[in-house]
C-alpha cells in the first residue's frame, strides 16, 4: 500500500478499519475536550468500558451474598479464575489447563523460578538479556544469592553489540551453547521493552533445551501484543502483567504459563490453598495436593476485584483473536513509521532515529537526536501521551484495539509543530 500523509488518507483506512468500532468500547482521557493521542498503552492500556461493569457486578454480589458469593455468585469466586482459561489460552497459544491467573508479575516469575530454576553445582547458570527491565534484573540476583550463588558468575548477560541497539538471534543461540551444560535457565523477554525487539522464541527454547536448560519468558510486552505459541514452541513457563496490552487495570494480576508436560512433576514450589486440589481444598487437610495443571501454583485465595476488569479485557481479546489485531498492529505501526519518516524528510532539523527493528510489533521506540526532553514536553502538552525513557528515547505504541489512523496523522502535525517551534 502506497501511504500518504494527508487526514483524508489516514480517514480512509480508519474506515476501512475493521476494528474500528471497538475504540468506543475504551475511554480516552481528554484533552481540550478531544481525546488523547494515546501511545502508552505498552505500559498501561486503557480502561474498557466494560470493566466497570464486571467490578460492579462483584460489588453487587459481594453487598447481596457476603460471603455465599463464594459459590452461588453470577461469576463465583471460589474457582473464578477458570474464567480465565479459555481467552487467556487463545491469547498466549496454549492449552486452558496450561494458564492461570494470579499476584502480580516479578511475585509470579519469583515462585516459577522456585520451580524451574534448581542450580546444581555443575548447572548453574541464568543467560537474560542485557538491560532486562529492571524488576527481572532485581529478581535475578536475588535468586541466586537466595542459592547461595554470586549473581557475577551466575547470571550471563547477551550484549548488544557495540553501536547496535538490538540483540542478534545468532549471538543469543551460541551464546546458550557455549555456556552449554553449565546452563540451569534461559529467561528472556518476548519482547524488549526498551526497544520494542521481539525475540525469536521458538529459537531460543529449541537452543536452550538442546543444552538440558529450562527456559521461560517475561511476556509482559508480549501477551496482547504479537502471535504466541507456547505450547507448541515448547515453553517451559512464562508470566505476564495485563495491565500494559491487556488493559486490566493499573498494577493488575499477572497471568502465568506453565507447559503440560510439567503439570505431573514433582517440581519444588512454595503452595498454598488454592493450588490444592479443588474438590478437596475446602476439607481443610493437612497434605498439600497439587491441581495439575498451572492452577496449581495458584497460592491465595482470588483477588476478585482485580481479576473482574482483566476478565472484561480478556474475553474482549478472545472475541476479536489475535489475528485480525495483528493484521491492524501491523498496518497502523507502518503508516506511523512512515509519517515519520516523511516529517525526517521535510524538516531538516528533525534529527531522530527509529532504534526499533524489523522484527517488532507495535512499539516504535524513536531516539531523538537533536530534540530531546523539550520535543517530549511539547507532545505531552499539546495531548500526546508518551513516555520517556533515559537517554533520549520516546516510545510510541499505536495499540491496535483503540488507536486511529487519524491518531497517527495528527501526530505527525503535532510533533512537526513541536519540532520547528
Ligand atoms: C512492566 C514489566 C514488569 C513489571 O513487573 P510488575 O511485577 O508487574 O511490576 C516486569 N518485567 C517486564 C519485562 C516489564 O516490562
């Protein structure tokens, strides 16, 4: 297709948007009584309109039942996150009984690590990603040294290459076969948040178990955002937040995966209640049974309340499927990519550089050159939402559930006005 740089342009393929109709089914701040051009939903998507139902659904039954809500709510508590199965395993590619919901993200990747990552003196080694998000470089080093190991010897960081800024696939897989059998677990991003790079999955797990490794995944960036297929790609466990793709929900539950094949193993975890066998969990009895399933790392007792406005979300991912998102991300990711560079063109003082690269989804990460914090001040004035990363690094994520053609344009004129101010 053949883009333009024109509103009548960027209003045709808003028509022709199949998705259209669901950017009314979120809520928009407003700016100067219009909505927000809103590019942060990779770190916290919008609210749908439908999740304040679902809250007010549980408030009801919580003011109307009290505590038989347990079981004889519309949606009843006590197994409410089996809820989750059927949209969630669409989303991630899995099967239903592989996912879960719980906690929250770092909380969740801790208690996988209590399973999937067991160091033996010869086999002791995490390979990650340089500059992970910083949670996952905290967790890191406080699992090894809760093994009594030195995160210096332990954890092995796959570099960027001098003056690149994404990691390459072949330097990840011969990476994992030189640390070989001295690696206990690769957990890596899906996709980096910094740089939007989606990494090549599939891949990793073929390289990473060729060496007797486990290997899992931080989808944060991830679930909502690009094609998964953990089962069939063989993934060990991952875990996600919903609250960036997945509009749940500032600080919202995590959702958790963890492969078939591990749900009859004796793996260690820390249990609780809730991952105790179902029909037996309310006989109170003193020896821990596991669910088999990845309901069985469930800990606690459902934090209804949150899960109610992720459930909302889900089931509106489930209803349009990956694909036909997907097929918008891409369209809508393009025709921003080319704005940008048609402004890179027209102004000579624009001085930016797209760092993202082609192996990506909907996250443009935009190194501004010239213009640094001023340009981002500007857009955040004049009803851009951005977010700003250190150095000089703005990220925009059209999110194809709500975000416009028209969204893209305007924000051409906006950043050239910001620009040539
Ligand atoms: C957003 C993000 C997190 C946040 O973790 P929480 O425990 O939900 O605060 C962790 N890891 C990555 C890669 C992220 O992008």
């Amino acid at each position: 297709m053949t883009f333009q740089n024109t509103l009548e342009f960027a209003q045709q393929l808003d028509s022709q948007d199949e998705l259209k109709q669901y950017r009314n089914e979120f809520i928009f701040p407003q700016h100067n009584g219009k909505d927000v051009i809103y590019f942060t939903g990779n770190s916290l998507g919008l609210q749908p309109k439908k999740a304040k139902e679902y809250v007010d659904e549980v408030m009801d039954d919580w003011a109307n039942l009290a505590v038989e809500g347990h079981f004889y709510a519309n949606k009843p508590w006590w197994d409410y996150q089996e809820r989750f199965a059927q949209p969630l395993s669409k989303i991630v590619g899995a099967k239903p009984s592989e996912v879960t919901v719980m906690n929250t993200l770092t909380i969740n990747l801790h208690l996988l690590m209590v399973s999937f990552y067991r160091p033996t003196s010869k086999r002791f080694k995490i390979i990650c990603e340089e500059k992970a998000f910083p949670s996952d470089q905290y967790m890191f080093q406080s699992q090894v040294r809760h093994h009594g190991y030195n995160p210096e010897d332990t954890i092995v960081e796959i570099k960027r290459r001098d003056g690149e800024h994404n990691i390459r696939l072949e330097d990840i897989l011969s990476k994992i076969e030189e640390v070989g059998d001295e690696l206990a677990l690769v957990l890596f991003g899906g996709v980096n948040y910094y740089t939007g790079q989606v990494f090549d999955m599939k891949a990793i797990v073929e390289a990473g178990h060729k060496t007797g490794a486990i290997v899992g995944f931080d989808l944060a960036h991830a679930a909502g955002n690009i094609k998964l297929e953990l089962h069939d790609w063989n993934v060990d466990f991952a875990a996600w937040c919903s609250y960036k793709y997945m509009n749940s929900g500032p600080g919202n539950a995590s959702g958790c995966f963890v492969h078939e094949k591990h749900h009859h193993s004796n793996l260690p975890r820390f249990a609780g209640w809730w991952g105790h066998n179902k029909e037996r969990r309310f006989k109170m009895e003193p020896q821990f049974d596991p669910v088999h399933g990845a309901d069985g790392w469930q800990v606690s007792n459902l934090p209804i309340l949150s899960l109610a406005p992720y459930l909302a979300s889900a089931e509106m991912f489930a209803e349009v499927g990956m694909e036909k998102l997907i097929k918008k991300r891409d369209l809508i990711t393009a025709y921003l990519e080319f704005i940008l560079h048609e402004i890179d063109k027209e102004i000579p003082s624009a001085e930016f550089e797209i760092i993202t690269p082609n192996d990506r989804a909907c996250q443009l990460s935009v190194y501004l050159h010239g213009q640094g914090r001023e340009l981002f001040d500007y857009l955040m004035k004049n009803g851009v939402i951005t977010d700003w990363r250190e150095p000089n690094v703005i990220r925009l994520a059209p999110v194809p559930f709500y975000t416009s053609f028209e969204d893209m344009y305007n924000f051409g004129q906006i950043l050239k006005r910001g620009i040539l101010k």
